[in-house]
C-alpha cells in the first residue's frame, strides 16, 4: 500500500459513523449486508449513510452490488489488510511484538515489592 493510500483509508474511518459502517460491514463478511439493514442497525438515515459509503468506497474499503431491489454494501478485506500491514510494516524494529506474559510483583509478608 502507498502512503497516499493509507492517508486516504484512515480519512475515511477517521469519523464516527464511518468506522461504525465499515466495523458492522467487517461483522458481516465477505457477504455484506444491505443498506437499508446497516441504517437500521446502526440508527443512521439513509441519505447520510449514502454520503459515508461514498466516502468508504473511495478509500477503497467498501465494495456495493445490487441484489434485487437491496444494495449489498461489503468490506474490502484485501485493503483493511494492507491498511493494517502498511501500519504495522516496520513494527517494533523487527523485533516480534507478541505480548510477554506478565510476572507478578513478588510478595514478602503479604506487602508487594515494587
């Protein structure tokens, strides 16, 4: 992924309704789920949700095909995953960032030593 690119995506989830779609679009798979589902779940009216699946699908992080009468809006996993590997690309000096198990504070006579 480019940076321009990257720049764009977190854009576009850079605002609260936008990252409640593409999170809920996430949930649903590669299957998506209808417009008019996504407004319902997520209490938006529809001309404002228009307006934010635009903006996601310009990212590139959402996809639409119509079913019938129904919108079926879709997450774009192949650009979520560039997304998080660009961030994550030189992550921790190559050093592994797999959380340590956590000791505990050693105990002398029921008092913890810090």
């Amino acid at each position: 992924m480019e940076k321009t690119d990257a720049v764009t995506a977190l854009a576009a989830l850079a605002q609260d309704s936008r990252l409640d779609v593409f999170r809920l679009l996430v949930q649903a798979g590669p299957e998506g789920m209808a417009a008019g589902a996504i407004a319902e779940t997520l209490d938006l009216a529809p001309n404002t949700l228009t307006f934010h699946f635009d903006r996601l699908r310009m990212a590139g992080l959402a996809t639409v095909r119509r079913e019938g009468r129904s919108m079926i809006y879709a997450a774009r996993f192949e650009t979520m995953n560039a997304l998080v590997g660009f961030l994550t690309e030189n992550c921790c000096a190559g050093v592994s960032c797999a959380p340590t198990p956590s000791s505990k504070p050693a105990r002398k006579r029921g008092k913890i030593l810090a």
